[in-house]
C-alpha cells in the first residue's frame, strides 16, 4: 500500500503526520509512505530522518495586490505542477492531508483522480485549507469532538481520533524526569512554554510575575524561551534568586511535562493534545494572532477546569501573577484541576488514524 502525507511546515502540522506514519508503518507493515513538505519546512529535524520525503514550492497567499502576494501565487502554482508530478510518479493509494494551503494541490490532485483521500484537523476550530477540503475527501479526522459543529459537510464522513503526538512523549517517574534536568524533588517545578510564535510576551510575563512573587524559595522552572529569546531570558534570570534551566528547545518534552506541576503555554493544538496526554493544570495564554483557534483550543480544558486562560495582553499584568501565586500555593486547586481531565483522552489518536486511512 502506498500511501502519501501532506502538510504544512509548523510543527503543529508535521509533529502528527509523523506521528501518524509511524503507526502505520507498525500496524501495516510494508507500507510505503511519502511525506509531501513546503521547501520552507526543509530542516524540521531529527524527528523526520525516518521519513521519506518530497519538498514542493508553496507561499502563503494573501488577498491583497502586491508583488509579493504576485510571487506567492507563482509559487503556489509551481508547488501545485510539483504536486502533480510526485503524485504521477509515486502513484498513491490513499493521499493524507494534514492542514494548510500547503495540503491543498495534493488533495485536489488525488481527488481529480479519484485516490481515495482523508484528511486530519489538530484544532477544534478547523481551518480555511481543511474547511474547504472537507467537501472533496472521502474521510475527515477530527481531533475534538466539537469540531464537527464547524464543518457543514455529511457527519457521516467524519470520524473522531483525536491528534496524534510523537511516540517519544511518553510520560515516566516524576522523579527520574526531575534527575534528567538536575532539580530538586521538594520543589514546585513550572515549565514555561512561549511556543513558536509570539513567545516574547509569556516570556516577559512569566519573568515579571515570579520576580514578584512573595516567596520564590520553594520553586523552580524549566523554561522553554525559543530560539530568538533565550539569550536575553538567561541575563534576565541572573537577577532573580531561584533554581532553572532555560532551553531554546527541547527534543524530548515527555522528561519536561514528566518533572512539572503546572504549565504555563500558548493554546496550539499539539500543546492542548500534550496537556491532556500528561493531564497537567496550568495557565493558558491563546497566541492573539491565532485566537479563535488557539482560544477554541484552550476552552476545551478551561470549560473543564483543567486550565485557567488569561489573555495576551494581561501576561504583563497584575492578574497573571496573582493567578500564578494562587496556584502555586494551592494544591487542593490543583488536584482539582487534574480531575477536569478524567475522560478526556489523547491516547492511541494514531493508532485511531492508521485505522481509518486502512478503513478507505
């Protein structure tokens, strides 16, 4: 069985199609799988030198009337011929979209020649790719339930799996986890996320809130800063007096949820799956330049009381240190945010996708 994946190039996109070639190769054995990225998504790393993969020339296109949206659509025209042309040669069975204008000529392609195609949405609010899409495919996977409120396509054709995250996530003994990073075990461990994009707010935030906290001595943070902060975060914490270690990026995130009490993060859909796989409380703040998406995201745990949201432009504000001081020294709130999570699931999600793509 041949089967082709295509996504886009944030990790939000690639980290579940990964994912779900890896179940797949398990479960089928002899499966060959091709992996379709935009040549921005050449470099994604390690997590993808097991994949076989085709690069093709897409740009995000605009509506607007400009050279560089002129470009964009060139590119896009381009990516699609190259799209036709990894299809011609590799001769599909199945094509699997995951999300963005990159995923759109493979899917249209293989639909126009009548491969079967399934596509699968992270969010619970879809996208305009995946919106579209789903009029064309023979199978929507949906990583939420409340997903299907959003797409006005035959209920039928959707099918619940849930996001699939990397086979390494793995949740061990807490204790261990603290050892990999040299922390203390009577400590409060918060593990700060600023996420890909628009990590310069969490960052400032979080660094202002626990610089002003009445009592810092029973804490200590693992801090994700991303790539462009993590110098200016590690002068910055030279001048508050508490244990951390201060990352750019970590490759093996199990460890770091493994080791922590709470987490403060952006609201993307591999960070919400994340939250309910390691069913961790913690405070949420939706990027604002995603935020129906990222705060559709963040409802489903905060409706539940796993998560507490706080808006963007509070992070500088007094309302995210008091927030954080409360549930540092509260551990009944705690508690009882961990139980918000009890039936909500992310386990065996790619395993649920494999299933369906065999299914078609």
């Amino acid at each position: 069985m041949k089967v082709l994946v295509a996504t886009g190039a944030s990790g939000g996109h690639i980290f579940p199609a990964v994912s779900f070639i890896d179940a797949l190769e398990t479960k089928h054995k002899g499966t060959d799988t091709l992996l379709v990225l935009p040549k921005r998504g050449i470099g994604s790393g390690i997590l993808l030198a097991d994949c076989k993969i085709k690069y093709i020339s897409t740009s995000t296109i605009t509506f607007s009337i400009s050279t560089a949206n002129f470009i964009a659509i060139v590119r896009f025209l381009k990516g699609t011929w190259e799209s036709l042309m990894i299809i011609l040669e590799f001769k599909p069975d199945i094509v699997v979209g995951f999300g963005s204008l990159d995923s759109i000529p493979c899917l249209l392609i293989a639909w126009l020649f009548r491969i079967k195609t399934l596509i699968h949405e992270q969010n619970v609010l879809p996208g305009r790719a995946n919106r579209l899409l789903a009029h064309f495919c023979d199978r929507v996977a949906v990583s939420f339930v409340k997903t299907k409120d959003y797409l006005n396509i035959n209920q039928k054709k959707i099918v619940v799996t849930g996001n699939p995250l990397l086979r390494q996530l793995k949740k061990i003994d807490r204790n261990t986890a603290l050892d990999s990073f040299s922390l203390s075990k009577d400590k409060f461990t918060v593990l700060v996320m600023g996420g890909s994009q628009g990590s310069r707010h969490i960052n400032s935030g979080f660094l202002n809130a626990v610089a002003n906290l009445s009592d810092i001595s029973m804490i200590q943070v693992i801090h994700l800063a991303g790539v462009g902060e993590v110098r200016e975060v590690k002068e910055v914490y030279k001048n508050i007096n508490l244990n951390h270690r201060v990352y750019d990026f970590l490759e093996n995130m199990g460890e770091a949820y493994s080791a922590s009490d709470i987490v403060i993060s952006r609201a993307g859909a591999t960070t919400i799956a994340e939250l309910i796989s390691f069913k961790l409380p913690g405070i949420v703040s939706p990027y604002p330049y995603a935020y129906a998406h990222q705060f559709e995201n963040a409802k489903v745990l905060g409706d539940r009381g796993c998560v507490i949201i706080i808006n963007d432009d509070q992070l500088e504000k007094e309302v995210f240190k008091i927030t954080l001081e409360t549930l540092i020294n509260n551990r009944d709130k705690l508690e009882s945010m961990r139980s918000g999570y009890s039936g909500l699931s992310m386990d065996g999600a790619a395993n649920l996708l494999a299933d369906a793509v065999l299914a078609l």
